[in-house]
C-alpha cells in the first residue's frame, strides 16, 4: 500500500511553506499534544513533539545565531522550574575552524551545575567559552568570544 499524506508540500521560489510563529519562546507548555506535532517557537525554533502528553516533551530544532566580539552572549534560552534541565548540541563555525560539543545543565531554581562534553575542535582557532546560568527563571546558554567572525548553531535536544 503507497504512504498517505495529508498534505505534500513542496516549496518553490514562488510559494513557500509557512509554520507560523508562537508569541513565545520554547516548546508548548500547555495543552495535549500527540507524537510529530511540529511547533515554531517566538525565536523561530521548530520544535517536534516527541513524547505525548501535557505538554507532552519536545525536542527542539537547530538554528544559527552571528556572533560578535565579546563577553555574555545570550544564544538560547530554556525556562526552568524545580529540578529543571537542558541539554542542547552546538556547532562553532568560523572561516578555519569548526568544534562541536554537548552542554548539559541542570537547576533546582538557586544552583546551576553544568558541563560541556564530547568536544570534537577542528582547526588553529581559540574556540568561543560556553556557560549556562539562571536568569529571570531561566537556564541560559551563553557564549563569550575572543574574536568576531564565528556562527554557533544551537540545537537543544531536550528540556525538562
């Protein structure tokens, strides 16, 4: 039996495929949801439902951000609540180098702990510092560069 769809879409330079934006940032935190649910969120990240329920847990989807020269960059931003986590994957691309890691965070609403691991660095360059802190109930994921010139891409694999 062929595969059934309920829509095919297929964007051309003349008509594009739209997901229209929530008015917030982050994943749906209200509501039931089912298993494929797409969502895009305030800061343009798609979102997949990946387990059912209410909310239901998502995983969000990866986006690039152009980093300038300096200290406390905010790149992603993951509301927390007790006993709360986030881990997203990123991507540091400049014009010679690329590294790639995992940074993983946890809160309880007064500390935050985190790690960055599984770093994999190509090239000469001196690589962006990644720190996670807890601001106006959030885990931020910050970024402090020592030169202009690098895009990081953020995929946060999970929150909760």
């Amino acid at each position: 039996m062929p595969a059934r769809h309920f829509a095919d879409l297929a964007g051309t330079r003349r008509s594009q495929f739209r997901v229209r934006p929530d008015a917030a940032p982050g994943p749906p935190t209200t509501g039931a949801h089912l298993i494929g649910e797409i969502h895009m969120d305030a800061l343009g990240v798609l979102w997949t439902c990946i387990i059912a329920g209410t909310p239901g847990s998502w995983q969000g989807g990866k986006r690039s951000v152009a980093l300038g020269n300096g200290a406390g960059q905010v790149v992603d931003t993951s509301p927390a609540t007790t006993r709360s986590s986030a881990v997203w994957d990123i991507t540091f691309i400049n014009a010679t180098s690329t590294e790639y890691s995992r940074v993983s965070a946890s809160t309880d609403l007064t500390d935050v702990t985190y790690n960055q691991s599984s770093i994999v660095a190509q090239g000469p360059a001196t690589f962006p510092v990644v720190a996670v802190d807890l601001s106006a109930g959030s885990l931020r994921l910050i970024v402090d560069t020592v030169a202009a010139g690098w895009t990081v891409f953020v995929e946060r694999r999970h929150h909760g």
